[in-house]
C-alpha cells in the first residue's frame, strides 16, 4: 500500500511539473472577457475595449515610429489596467491535482 501512494504522488508531482505552452486570445477574433462587480468598472472594461479594437484595426503602415510607440504604450497601459479590473486567483491543474492528492492521503 505504502508503494502505491508514493507512485501516486511521484506521478502526480511528474504531471504537475510538465510545462504546457497556453497562449490566451492567440487565435484570430478571440476576444478578452472581462468579468467586474461594479457598473462602473464595466463600463470602463467596455470602453477600454473598445480601443483596443480601434487600435488594432488601425492601418499602421501610415503611422511615424513616434505615432507607433505612443500607440504601443496605449495597449500596454490599457492591457494593464483590464487586468487590474479583472481581478481573480488562478490555480493551475498541476496545483489543483496535487492538493487534491495530498488531501486524500492526509484524510
């Protein structure tokens, strides 16, 4: 019995370790949901998204490097503050499996 938990958790620790690549919004027309507790927050998410839209449908070819990087600190400051907006807690399934595992050897 004792041989089996540790290549339980040996196999669980394996999986948990393995590094998958995810790459979110990656494909073409994925858009980035935003989930906010307050009307305001929405409304501001919304409008942010809305010009990150803009921007990206914005033919860029016509535009000086100046004009460029002014558009680039644009997305990231916009991109920021929708994260911050967002809020959450991720737990990766690696992390997920292995505390369920722990909790059914420990109980």
């Amino acid at each position: 019995m004792k041989t089996l938990k540790i290549w339980i958790v040996t196999a669980v620790l394996l999986l948990s370790c393995a590094s998958t690549e995810l790459r979110a919004g990656s494909e073409k027309g994925a858009t980035r949901k935003v989930t906010t507790e307050t009307p305001e927050s929405a409304a501001r998410a919304k409008i942010l998204l809305n010009r990150l839209e803009e921007i990206k449908a914005l033919d860029k070819s016509k535009l000086t490097s100046a004009e460029k990087k002014q558009l680039r600190n644009e997305v990231k400051s916009s991109k920021k503050e929708l994260d911050e907006l967002g809020g959450g807690v991720y737990i990766s399934v690696g992390a997920i499996i292995l505390i369920l595992v722990l909790l059914i050897i420990f109980l």
